[in-house]
C-alpha cells in the first residue's frame, strides 16, 4: 500500500509518471476497495504538494512542468470566489480527461483557498473514484470495456455545458 500511495503521490507531483495507473492495476490483486483507498490516500497527498508547489513557486516552476501557453492560460483565469469549492470538484472531475495534476496546479496557481480546493478534490476523487475502480474491478472480471466508457459519455458534454459558471477571464494587454 505504501508503495502504491507513494508511486501515487509521484505521478501527481510529477505529471509523466503515470501514478494513478498502478493503482488500477492492482485491483485484480488487492481488490477494488484496497486499491481505492491507496489512490485516494496518494491523491490528497499529492493535491495538496502540487497546490502548495504552484502556490509557493507559481508559474516560474509551472514553465517546467507544462508549457508556457498553459500556464499562461492558468494565470489569466479567475475563479469566482463563491465557487471555488464547486470549482475544485468540478474541475477535478472534468481534468480527468486530461491531466487532473493540472487542476491541482491550476488551484495553487489560482490561489484558491486551500480547505475550499481540498474539500472539492476530496469530494471529486469520491464521487468518480468508487464508481470508477468498482466499475473497473468488473471489467477485469467480465473482460468487457463497455462500462469504462459510460461515464466518458456523459462527463465531456456536461463540461461543456456548465465551464462557464466557474471562470472569469482577465483581459491581457
């Protein structure tokens, strides 16, 4: 598990490293529920060290990380400051398409409360994670991809449907 949660923690610090796959890897082994919780436990881990990174460092580091353009584009967003706990959890969910270290970044760029962004990733990783590794533990045992794709379906039109709640651009001159 320490292992697990440690590799975890390391492919969300550092994006090539592919940590969540690990986890998935192992429920044929530990069970879905073991290889859950070592997910979780390495994601509030490392959401909180890429949030306090990008918070402490900003986009100075972030420029090594990612490239230039997107960090730009973090920096010249604003989050509305009633939403920032829905913001987390929404953008946590919707990242995952993608890179959700970048959103863990994003939020310490933003300089998103820190209990608001914990809560709203915390919250996200729940709401995903269960369905996801149960959904995936049933898929190694009846070998069918089908159910993986259910939750894509509905996931991308509804970004799309609500991004605008949460963002406020910045004019750059």
């Amino acid at each position: 598990m320490a292992i697990l949660v440690g590799i975890k923690v390391l492919g969300l610090v550092w994006p090539p490293l592919p940590g969540g796959v690990f986890n998935l890897a192992v429920i044929p082994f530990l069970g879905w529920q073991l290889a859950y919780l070592s997910d979780l436990i390495g994601t509030i881990i490392g959401a909180g060290l890429c949030y306090l990174i990008a918070n402490k460092w900003g986009d100075k580091l972030l420029v090594k990380i990612f490239d230039e353009e997107t960090v730009k584009k973090i920096t010249n967003t604003k989050v509305k400051g009633d939403r920032q706990t829905e913001f987390s959890f929404v953008m946590t969910i919707t990242s995952r398409l993608i890179m959700t270290e970048f959103s863990y970044y994003a939020a310490g760029l933003l300089r998103i409360n820190f209990g608001k962004f914990l809560l709203g990733a915390i919250g996200s990783h729940v709401l995903l994670g269960i369905p996801s590794y149960y959904l995936m533990n049933i898929m190694f045992e009846t070998k069918s991809l089908y159910l993986g794709l259910i939750g894509w379906i509905v996931i991308i039109p509804l970004w799309f449907k609500i991004k605008e709640r949460y963002f406020e651009r910045n004019d750059v001159q």
